[in-house]
C-alpha cells in the first residue's frame, strides 16, 4: 500500500485501535518524517502496543522522561567508545569460536537460529553483565527468553490486540521483567559482598554512580525490546533501533552468507581483503584462525574493509525494509493536502525509497559494487535514500558495533567452513536468494533453500 501510495503521490491514512495513522509520500514529508522534531519516534512506537498514552499523558510527562534520555545516550555513548570496543575484540572473536566449535563437523544447520546465538553472545558481552557472558548455561536459557520475546511474540499489531488477556504475551512479559530486575539485584548484591569489581557494561554504570532504577531499564532496552516501562519504550527509542540492529545483524550476516555463496566474485574479494588483514597484522599461521583476527585492531576492522563495508550496506538495503514510526506530539502538520493532526500517527517503510528503481537501478538484485564509492553511503542518507541505519534525528546508535559483529562473524565462518544453502531435505540450491519480506521476523529466503550444509576445514 505504501509502495503504490509513493508511486501514485497520494497519502494514505487509516485507523488502528482508535489511533489515526498516516503513511507520507513524497520528499517534503519524507524530510518531515526523519528531520522534525514534534515528530517524536518512540511514541510512534507505541502504536503497536495496543494502549499508546494519550497525547496529554504524553507531554505530561516529558520533562521527567527527556532527563532520564538524556542520562540514557550518555552511558551509550560511553560504552560504544572506540578504546572500550577495542578492547572486547579478543573477547568477542573467543566467544564466537566457542559457539562455533560447538557446530557439527559435517552436518546441516539452521544458519538463522545458530548465528541468533552467536549474536547475542556477543552483546550480553559488550553491554551487559560478565556474570551472563562467562555462563553458557545462563546465556541460554536467557536467549531462549529472548527467542521468545523475539520471534511471533515480539510486539505486533495482532498481539497488540490480546495485550489485555492474562496468559498474554505482554502479561508474560510483565512477569519476566521482576524476574530480570531480581537477577540484577543479585549480581550487584553478590559482587558486593566479595568486594570484586568486573571489566563489563555493568561494572562500568555501577562506577559511574548509577544504581539498579538506573541500570535495569538499560540492560532491558538493550537485551528486551518491549518489557520495559512505557517511560522506557517512550524515549529510549534510539537503544531500540540500536537492538533491532544489534539482533537484525544475525539476519544480516546470515544474508551476507547467502549472497556471496551465490555470488563468488564477491566471495573472493571478502576472502582476499581478510587475508590480507591477517597478512599485515598477523602473519603467525600457527596461531587459530579466532587469534589471528583478534588481533587486528579496530581502525583496521573500521577503515581497511570497503569490500565488506559494500557487502554489508548492500545487504541492510535489500533487506531492511521494515516501517518506522512516529507520533505528532507538536501542532497540526499538512502533508500532501492532508492534515496530520496533534497525538495522530506516521508510518513510513524504508522499502519506499531502498527498493525505489529511480534510486537503485534493479533494485531487487545483489550488487555491492553499488557502494564502490565510499562517499555515497553517506550521500545516500543525507539525500534520504539509504535509511537502513536511521538517518535525520534518530541515526542508529548501535550501527557500529552491528557492523563489527557482522564483519567477525562472516571473517571466523568462511575462514573455517565450507557451506551450501539447501533445504530440510539436504538439497542443495544455486540460484541466488530472494528475501521473503513477509516474514519481518526472520527474513527467510523465499521457498525452502534457508539451511545452511556445513563442513568445518581441517585447517580451522
């Protein structure tokens, strides 16, 4: 609908439990979307809910909730600083090898249920506790939480419709939320007692002064998109994106897999500028192949891979297509003719302009040489055509280290495996992959062709 409403000019509008939303077209609403300010992006969230706040509520209790944002994007900020990043690198490349080894030999897996793993291995490590990261055990049974929390129970406009219900979803939710918040209170009681201090995320905000009311809702928005208070959902939008694309990176790289199997051009070109990264900064082949690239630095792994950097931004366009919202907490707006009026809602689907012929030349197809230049990126995003990582007021804040995940974790998968994309059966597919942008979950390939058959190297 909003793909036919772009084409044709006009501005659709449409009503969801009582809540007027409206999808803009064109570049002047395009522009108001991403660059206004009384267009605000965590109460546009709300609409999915099922119970967004009224307009008064809203303003209401602003004050309170931009102080606590503000507090929020600061201890972000911090946490992704290039010293600290830089420093979780060994951390991160050994966790990834730990999953890995735990892989079959020679066997058939589900690449989107493994590489979910592998991801959120890797965030609990660089923004949560070490008490989860150090324990596979409890690392499971959280991510089993989370599978839960991410999959069809995520927040949708069908749940939002039984959120009401006691064995609802959002009830569930509500429950698991004071078992989390216990949990926390436990480590921080515990490391207490033993007077011992950890090198984490958590560590770092309990130095800072920060207590648990100030901690929990973090590490909630960061891990548990959906469970937090609407304060939370209201206004730690920006983490939000940063998760989407923390956890969206397992599909990215699952996708970035795919693609360059049916495409061995690039293929190649990835293979050759790793090598190469290995060569100038670590040349010892007797070490594992985890070591070797943890030792890479990380202006290197930043600056020193255009091939993959094209790969990657290729892969979010085609891929991330998902809408974004916003809510109109200022005046009444017109767009296209029509009056956005104060507390009504916007939606607008990155697929309009990433999927758009007159911005992308065949836009359905896989082609990294797109992104040759690397100016354009940013060019793209300036102009509102590329809008995978967020643009305007709300960029992503998570864009960076979603990119290092993704980068680590394509680099340790083809250094130690060979793999083909088949099916449940074991056939083997070459033709090349169509998302199914139906399934905003997990993004499947269109038919069965979404296993991955796996052979470890003997050189590993």
């Amino acid at each position: 609908m909003a793909t036919k409403a772009s084409l044709s000019g006009k501005t659709p509008k449409f009503s969801v439990f009582g809540h007027t939303v409206v999808i803009p077209t064109g570049e002047q609403a395009r522009k108001l979307f991403f660059f206004s300010r009384t267009l605000d992006n965590g109460e546009g969230f709300q609409i999915l809910t099922g119970h967004a706040p009224r307009i008064e509520e809203v303003m209401e209790n602003r004050p309170a909730n931009q102080k606590r944002f503000a507090l929020f994007i600061r201890r972000t900020h911090s946490l992704l600083h290039r010293d600290r990043l830089e420093k979780l690198i060994p951390e991160l490349f050994s966790d990834l090898n730990t999953h890995m080894n735990s892989w079959p030999k020679n066997d058939q897996v589900d690449p989107f249920a493994n590489s979910f793993g592998l991801m959120f291995h890797m965030t609990m490590r660089s923004q949560c506790a070490r008490e989860f990261a150090d324990d596979l055990s409890t690392l499971h049974g959280m991510g089993e939480l989370l599978r839960f929390w991410n999959s069809e129970q995520e927040f949708s406009f069908n749940n939002a419709f039984t959120s009401w219900a006691p064995g609802s979803v959002v009830q569930k939710r509500k429950k698991a939320i004071g078992d989390l918040y216990g949990i926390l209170t436990d480590i921080i009681k515990k490391r207490g007692d033993e007077g011992r201090c950890e090198n984490d995320a958590f560590q770092f905000m309990l130095d800072q002064g920060d207590t648990i009311d100030d901690i929990f809702p973090y590490m909630l928005w960061i891990v548990f998109i959906g469970t937090a208070p609407s304060w939370v959902v209201s206004y730690f939008w920006p983490l939000f994106v940063l998760r989407k694309f923390i956890f969206s990176s397992a599909i990215v790289a699952n996708w970035v897999l795919m693609f360059l199997k049916t495409h061995p051009e690039w293929d190649t070109k990835v293979r050759n500028e790793l090598q190469s990264l290995c060569g100038e900064h670590c040349p010892d082949l007797a070490l594992p192949a985890h070591v070797r690239f943890a030792q890479i630095p990380l202006d290197a792994w930043e600056g020193s891979t255009p091939v993959m950097e094209a790969v990657i931004t290729e892969t979010v366009r085609i891929v991330s297509t998902e809408p974004a919202f916003r809510r109109n907490i200022g005046g009444d707006v017109e767009l296209n003719g029509l009056k956005v009026e104060r507390g009504e809602f916007l939606m607008y689907p990155f697929g309009i302009e990433q999927m758009n012929k007159d911005n992308y030349p065949n836009p359905s197809t896989w082609n990294p040489a797109r992104w040759a230049d690397p100016a354009k990126f940013e060019h793209d995003r300036s102009q509102g055509k590329f809008l995978g990582w967020g643009i305007g007021m709300h960029p992503c804040l998570g864009m960076r280290i979603a990119k290092l995940y993704i980068k680590f974790t394509v680099a340790l998968f083809i250094h130690n495996f060979e793999y083909s994309r088949v099916d449940r059966s074991g056939k083997v597919y070459h033709d090349v992959p169509v998302p199914n942008l139906s399934d905003t979950h997990c993004l499947l390939p269109k038919g069965k062709g979404h296993f991955l058959h796996i052979k470890r190297k003997s050189e590993s």
